[in-house]
C-alpha cells in the first residue's frame, strides 16, 4: 500500500484545477484530478481517496448534494470545497452538507498545505477509531503507516 495521502480535486477549468493539481503534487500528495461530481464519485468507488477538494461549482450536480454523496461512499474522506465567488450562505451550506472547509481560491492559498494536512490527519483519527471495532487488520495496517507519516507533514508550533 503506497505511503502518500491521496488527494481527489475536481475542478472544470482546466487553469485553476491545474496549478491546484501542481501544488498538492509539490507536497508529497498523489492527486487524482476530474471535471465533475459523478466521475469523481466514480474514481471513489475504484480508488483509494483520502481527502477531496472540490469546486463549489460542479458542472453535473449540486455541491452539497456531492459532499453528502462523497460521505455515503466513503464516511471518513474529508471534502475541502473551493469557490471563487464566497458567500457565507454558500459556506454554510457546505459545512452542514458534511464538508471540511470552504476556501476561497486564490486568497486563501497560505492555508491551503496546512489545511489539506489536518484533513488528512482527521481521515488517520477516523480509520484508528474504525479499526478498534474491526478485525481486518491487513487491510488498515497500511493505512496505520500513511497516518504515522502524515505526522510528519504537519506544521510545527513554535
């Protein structure tokens, strides 16, 4: 199993989801990049994801219908939604749908690393907490690892 967290980004302009893409690459992260919602609750289903960062504006589906959907599938995949146009209605929306974070694209960019990190961190405290109730313990000992790594990447306090 590999040992990098793994982020999932849909976005349908090829620009933004781009040098979004770079950056999480640049990080030490394997990014899956998609247009829409339905592929990638799709790519969920085929691979391993652990966080999600995805434009409010999907393309084939309502936001907060994809993030409660994205939880369906995979509960403890932590979504990162992302808008260029912020509105705390929107915001709100979001947060009550189940997602993690709403950001605002290009101006929240010094939070973007961090954030990613501590979303992964929380999807590592969901699988310990899962695997006291299960006995699989091939399938999440990798998992443990990615967890144990993922320590690592967070930001030090001074």
């Amino acid at each position: 199993m590999n040992m990098q967290p793994i982020v999932l980004l849909i976005d349908d302009e090829r620009r933004s989801g781009g040098w979004l893409g770079r950056i999480v690459r640049l990080a030490g992260y394997i990014c899956y990049q998609v247009e829409s919602g339905l592929e990638a609750l799709n790519l969920l289903e085929k691979k391993e994801v652990h966080v999600v960062m995805s434009d409010v504006d999907l393309p084939d589906m309502d936001f907060a219908d994809f993030v409660r959907a994205v939880k369906i599938k995979r509960n403890y995949v932590e979504v990162i939604m992302l808008t260029t146009h912020a509105s705390v209605h929107e915001a709100i929306k979001a947060i009550k749908s189940g997602a993690f974070e709403y950001l605002i694209k290009g101006t929240d960019n010094d939070v973007l690393l961090p954030l990613l990190a501590k979303a992964n961190e929380n999807v590592c405290s969901h699988f310990e907490s899962f695997q006291c109730d299960s006995h699989d313990d091939v399938l999440w000992s990798g998992f443990n690892n990615k967890c144990e790594h993922e320590e690592s990447r967070l930001p030090r306090k001074n």
